[in-house]
C-alpha cells in the first residue's frame, strides 16, 4: 500500500465522519428524523461505498502487478528468443574462430585461410566474421537485441574492414621484425599495435618456425575473441553459449548449430 493510498483514506476516512456529525446535527436542530437511525443510515452508506471503492482499489493494483508481471515475463522470453536465434547464427562464426586459433597455432589450415602460394589470404580470413555479422545485422529481425551487442558486432566489421586494409598495406610475408606500417591511412591503433608487437614476441619464444601470417592470424583471432566474450558477456541469458556443444567423438550426433 503506498503513501498517496494512506492519505487518501485517512482524508475519506475524516470527511466521512465530519458528514456523518453534521447530518446528526441538522437531525437534532431541525427536529427531522431520529439521530441514531440517520447516523446507522449514514455509516451503512459510506460502508457500502467504501468497500466498493476498496475493492475495486485492490482489484486494480492486483490487476495492474499482474500486467506488469506478464510484461516483464514476455521481455525475458523475447530475450530468449533472440539471443538464442543470436547464438545459432553465431555458431558458425565460433567454428571458424577456433580454427583459425588451430591455424595459427598449429600451423594446419583445414578452412582455406592460404593462397595456393601458400601466403596468407586476409580477405577470406575476415570474412569468415564479417560476411556473418553483415547478414544477423541486416535481419530485419535483429533490431530487438541490446544495444551493446549490437555496438560489438559492428565493431567486429569494422575491426575486419581496418585489418584488411592495414595488413594489405604491408608485405607481412617478409620475416621481419615490424610487420605493419602505423603510417597507413588504416594503421592500428596505438594498443593493437603493442599487441601485434606481443604476439609476435611470445611466438618468437616458441621453439617453433611460426611466421608473420601464423603471427597476424593469430593477432585477429585475438582481437575478434574479445569482441565475441563481449556479445556473450552483455546477453541477459547467461550461459546461453553453452546450449550447443561439439562432441569431438566419432560416436557424436551432427549439429549445424554447435557452438563449438
């Protein structure tokens, strides 16, 4: 019962009993009726009305908490909805994202991300995120998810657009220690810079003949990982990303929707 209620009532409360006094009063001065039965009359009245009106008052505030009930109960399904459509479109993205973790690892394409040279393909290695997120952008029905989810994902075509640019505009082939020019019109940004930079470092540590395309791969796996715990961060279901998972035995059912 809120305040406005309280007060409410208490003014009834006290006008009722001030009409009440005066039609006792006019009964006693006009000499009209008998006093008792003006005043039973009087309270039977404001009774009846009263508990109309409190009633219907009770009969509201339950009506109205089981609409906001029902309403919040139709977000959190549409929520639902979403992001689990959300997350079945995005199962493909994380099979390739892992192998391309596996690529830049292991040094073992099994998805086409070389040319027959077998030089780095940049433009097939980013559209495996960017041709995915353009069609769940371009939904007609995406535009329920949140706004952080939404901002995550375009940073992703954005993030995929700059890398293609900035690492076209070196020869990332040639071993040598700076593998991109911060003076392209592309450049990366001062902090995916020193990641690069780190990346490669913690490979040349590696008992292992990785070179700059294992390096650059594995920096864009890097980059768009973060992008992608931030979606599954910011999704009001938590755990959703968990519904799909890949079986890695033979023995395993086939599902177009793992998630990994």
């Amino acid at each position: 019962m809120n305040k406005r209620y309280i007060i409410m009532s208490l003014i009834g409360t006290i006008l009722s009993i001030a009409f009440v006094c005066l039609c006792g009063w006019i009964s006693i001065k006009f000499k009209q009726g008998v006093p008792l039965e003006i005043l039973l009359l009087s309270i039977g009245l404001f009774a009846t009305f009263g508990g109309a009106y409190y009633g219907a008052k009770v009969s509201g505030d339950n009506a109205r908490e089981l609409y906001e009930k029902q309403k919040d109960d139709d977000l959190r399904e549409l929520h639902y909805k979403n992001e689990f459509m959300l997350s079945i479109k995005l199962s493909k993205v994380l099979d390739a994202h892992d192998k391309l973790m596996h690529y830049s690892i292991y040094c073992e394409d099994n998805l086409g991300f070389e040319n027959d040279d077998k030089t780095l393909n940049l433009k097939n290695t980013l559209a495996i995120y960017a041709k995915p997120i353009i069609e769940i952008l371009k939904d007609k029905n995406y535009f329920e998810i949140t706004k952080q989810i939404t901002e995550e994902l375009a940073g992703i075509v954005n993030d995929c657009n700059k890398y293609l640019n900035a690492f076209n505009s070196v020869n990332i082939e040639k071993n040598e220690p700076t593998i991109i020019s911060t003076n392209s019109k592309y450049k990366l940004s001062g902090r995916e810079s020193d990641e690069l930079a780190d990346v490669k470092i913690e490979f040349e540590k590696m008992d292992s003949d990785y070179e700059n395309k294992h390096v650059v791969a594995y920096f864009i796996h890097r980059q768009m990982d973060n992008h992608i715990k931030m979606i599954f961060n910011n999704m009001k279901v938590k755990g959703i990303e968990n519904l799909f998972l890949n079986s890695n035995s033979s023995q395993g059912f086939e599902n177009e929707f793992n998630l990994r």
